[in-house]
C-alpha cells in the first residue's frame, strides 16, 4: 500500500456542556449540572468555582481554573479555544460558569466561538440570579399590585426611567448596587413615589448575603447607614414591603456565623451539617490526630477471639474504635457476618450510624447520657444462667479512662480492654486560621470534649474573647474555664445535635437583642473587642 492511500484515524469529537452554578449558594447547583460534572473529563471552570467542581468531578477528571499562566483570568475567546480543543481530543468537556452566564452575556460569547468552529454543545442553565436572589432576600416579584417585571442595566447609559414608573412594575437592576442612590433620583425624578419600596442585596445566595431595604426617598440615608459596597442586585417595587413577612434565609439563628468545630471532617460531617441548616458555615480543624496501636499483637489476638467465640459483648465508644475494628476484619477478609452470635453496644448516635454502614445493627445504645456512664446506666449484669460467656471486648483509645472497665467487671463481667488506636495531637492549622483563632475571625467555638479544648489551645491559642464557646457537657465546660474561656453555651444533653441546637438558640437571642436595639450586626465577630476573655 503506497503512502499516498493511508488515511489518518480520526478521533470523535467529544462532548462539551456549557453549565451554570447559579447565584451563589452551592446546594443550587442542578441536578443536570451535578450529573454532567461526575461524568466530565475534563472541566474548565470560572476561578471562584474550581473548588466547587473539584467537589462533584471524578478524581480522574482535569479540573482547570480558565487563567492563563500568569494566573490571570483568559478572555473568552481563550476559554472558548481550551474548551474546543479539549473535546476536539474526544473528552467530555464541562465550561463551568460562576453566576448566570446567561444575563451577563458570557455563555453567548463563548459558545459562538464554539459554533464557528462546528464543535456541538449543550447547555444546562442554573438557577437564575434574577429569581434567586430575590427569593434569598424574601422578596416576590409578583403579586398585589406588581404585573409586571422589568429588567434593567444600570450600565446602559439610555435607560429611558419615565418608562418604569408605573407602580404597578417590579423593576429588577443589574449591575446596580453601587448607583442605586442615583437610580432612585432617577426614578423618583421621572415620577415614581418617593415611597416605593426597594431592596438591595449582596453576596444573595451565600452567607455573606446582605440586604438593605428601604424606600427611593430613604434610600440615600439607609445606604450611607449601611456601609456596604460592590456588585448585587436591586429590586424596586411594592412587592418588598413583604419581605419582613418573607424574609427566611437572613434571619436564620447563626446565619453568616463562622463557627469553628475542632475535629475532623468526617467527624464533624453530621455537625457540620446541622450548622448549615442553622446558616452557619462550619470551619473543621483537626485536634487529634489517630495512629495504629505500637503493638497490634494485643488487636489482632481480639479479633480471633471474636470470629472464634470468645466475647459475648463488643462495646464501641466511639468511631475510631469502629474504624479500628473494621480496617482489621477487611485486612483478614471479613466482614460483619463475623458478627454473629453476639451483642453488640454503641455510645453515640455517630457510633451507632458508623455501625450500621459497616452492617452491624447496635442491640444496645444508651437511652440517656451518651457516655461510659450512660453505657453503664443500661448495660445488663452477668447472669450465668442466660449469658454462655462472659467477657466483653472493649476496643478503644489508649488514653481511655478506667470508669467503664470498672463499672463492667462490677456488673460481673471480665473486660478484655483493647488498645485499637492511639490519639496524638494534631499539627497546627495553617498560619491564617490559627490568626482567626486569636483574634476573632470565627464567631463560635463547639468544644466536643475536654480533650478537644486542652488540644486546640496546644496547637493554635485561646480563641478571642469576643468568641462564642460552646461546651457539650459540664466536664468540658470545666476544662474550658480552667483554660481561661468564659463558657457561653452548654448542651442540655451531651450529643453533638444538642449542642449545635443550643448554639443556635444563644445566636437567636443574640440577633433579637440587637434588633430590639436598632443593631444590624449581631455576629460576634464583627463586634469584637480587644479584651481577652475572663473567667467569671
């Protein structure tokens, strides 16, 4: 065959899918949007995204920020030539927008750069930043009087504002924040009442979110008040006058709160969540950090005791101990089946659930404190009619106190007490958070144990006096105090959903105080002092 009659194999051209995250608020993202990314090769995402993508990408997938290499932000005509070569090489692609791409014209920009070039693509738009910062801010754009919606862009120069005068108009302003003043001149200038309601919010969506509501009369005064700046969205109509019936998201008890949470993410996983719900963000910073026993000898002889039928009992204290435990069954190829036959007690709710994933359903969790002494408190006496075998296996920490080891044998059992891990403390934080530690960058702090106070204060300092302190239970709390903390809030009950619950309700009073005191800012830390926090 001549060279001539070789023809070259050529590589299908990939898929590209142009997809908006929306206003703001991760949770928006669609479902179409999360699907596209876990399938995607390769994303190239707007920079304040790329951790966003990171998040729901495959770890094979090249995830890109859409910079040059200098660090700066490619122009689109850039982004538009990666995006086509990328799926030119027969990858999945995803161009992965921050905000509504569809409004500010960028998605058009690069997709026709894309059509010129004959690559395909798809488009899978996000939650509108017209609708959903609105509905952040607990403003309807329709209803009463409101007919009709208007869309304007403060930056074009020939707004005709006679035209929007019609009270019956909700006129929504993009790239307005900072010219809303003259926007309301505008308005009111042209003949709109001095007494229209109008809205402006910032960072919508996100807890970072800030809303100043007003009238376009009061509207100068309210924004000097404010002391707010940079990019949002303004709402102007009668509609707005509802929001203190609508409003949802800024009133939420912790909303914008930092709260630092000092323990790993997948322990604070659960926590980290419930803040959210309470509009905090949770800031995870290791305390402890957890190793394999010095000696596994001691482990290893326990669980061949199980598989063989020497425990009647195994009580798991914590989730470490269950992880332990699991590491060495999936090591000797076993898996909860070797369960069998035996009881099985869980402290905590976490515990239990950690449990549950491995396959093993708990028949015993305490009903009242979740503690050694809750465990105690319900676990049954050694009857040697009823129970064959009376040793427990006891896997646990190798700083564990003695209390439960003492309270079993007490109730006639033999405790076979595991090391299954050791805990040593964590490496400090990175340079920047042990800064907002000190000085009051987080607005609360959830001390989960004594261990995770005296460790926090080891790797990182004291955090601010202006810093909530949250305690789980009265022997936290003391420890708290003896390192100088003033306690500020402690769970009913000591489980972590308590204390989160309890947080929530001293940041809810916090924010009704200052409303009854004509304070827009309740957060503690911006109103901190310079004092540092006294014992009292």
């Amino acid at each position: 065959m001549s060279a001539m009659s070789v023809r070259t194999r050529k590589v299908p051209v990939g898929t590209v899918a142009f997809v908006a995250v929306g206003p703001g608020d991760p949770d928006l993202l669609t479902l179409r949007a999360a699907s596209l990314l876990r399938e995607a090769d390769v994303v190239i995402a707007d920079v304040d995204v790329v951790d966003l993508a990171r998040g729901f990408a495959s770890p094979e997938a090249d995830v890109r920020a859409a910079l040059d290499d200098d660090g700066l932000p490619l122009s689109h005509a850039a982004r538009a030539k990666i995006v086509g070569d990328a799926a030119k090489a027969g990858n999945s692609v995803v161009r992965l927008f921050s905000g509504d791409p569809l409004l500010d014209g960028a998605l058009q920009t690069e997709a026709a750069a894309l059509a010129k070039n004959k690559v395909p693509f798809d488009i899978a738009p996000g939650v509108s930043t017209l609708t959903g910062i609105p509905a952040y801010a607990g403003i309807s754009l329709l209803g009463g009087k409101a007919r009709e919606v208007r869309i304007v862009d403060a930056d074009d120069p020939g707004v005709d504002w006679a035209s929007h005068a019609d009270p019956r108009v909700t006129l929504i302003v993009v790239n307005g924040a900072d010219r809303a003043v003259d926007v309301a001149r505008a308005l009111i200038n042209a003949g709109r009442a001095v007494t229209t309601p109008v809205a402006i919010t910032r960072g919508g969506t996100t807890v970072e979110q800030r809303t100043i509501a007003s009238t376009l009369g009061e509207l100068p005064l309210a924004v000097k008040t404010a002391k707010q700046a940079g990019p949002g969205l303004v709402v102007i109509g009668e509609t707005v006058a509802q929001r203190d019936k609508l409003s949802w998201f800024e009133t939420k008890p912790l909303f914008g709160w930092r709260v630092l949470v000092p323990r790993t993410k997948e322990q604070a996983g659960a926590l980290s969540e419930q803040l959210t719900r309470f509009g905090a963000v949770g800031v995870e910073v290791p305390t402890i950090s957890v190793e394999p026993p010095r000696t596994p000898q001691q482990m290893e002889r326990a669980i061949t005791g199980l598989v063989s039928g020497r425990f009647q009992w195994v009580a798991f204290t914590s989730v470490n101990a269950v992880k332990a435990v699991r590491e060495k069954f999936e090591e000797y190829g076993l898996d909860a089946r070797a369960f069998a036959g035996l009881k099985v007690a869980a402290v905590g709710e976490q515990t239990a659930a950690a449990l549950t994933a491995f396959g093993v359903r708990p028949d015993l969790v305490p009903t009242g404190d979740q503690s050694s002494a809750g465990l105690l408190e319900d676990f049954p006496e050694f009857d040697p009619v009823f129970d064959p075998i009376n040793r427990v296996f006891l896997p646990r920490a190798d700083i564990a106190t003695d209390t439960l080891v003492a309270g079993l044998i007490e109730l006639g059992w033999e405790v076979e007490d595991v090391t299954a891990y050791r805990t040593v403390r964590a490496a400090p934080p990175a340079a920047e958070t042990r800064e907002a530690i000190k000085t009051g960058g987080f607005d609360a702090v959830l001390f989960t144990s004594s261990s995770t106070v005296r460790n926090l204060v080891g790797i990182a300092g004291k955090p601010h006096a202006s810093t909530v302190v949250a305690c789980i239970g009265p022997a936290t709390a003391k420890t708290a105090e003896e390192h100088g903390l003033r306690v500020d809030v402690m769970a009913d009950t000591p489980s972590v959903a308590a204390l989160a619950e309890a947080l929530a309700a001293h940041g809810d009073s916090m924010r009704l105080a200052a409303a009854e005191a004509g304070e827009s800012v309740w957060r503690p830390s911006k109103r901190r002092g310079a004092a540092r926090r006294k014992v009292t």
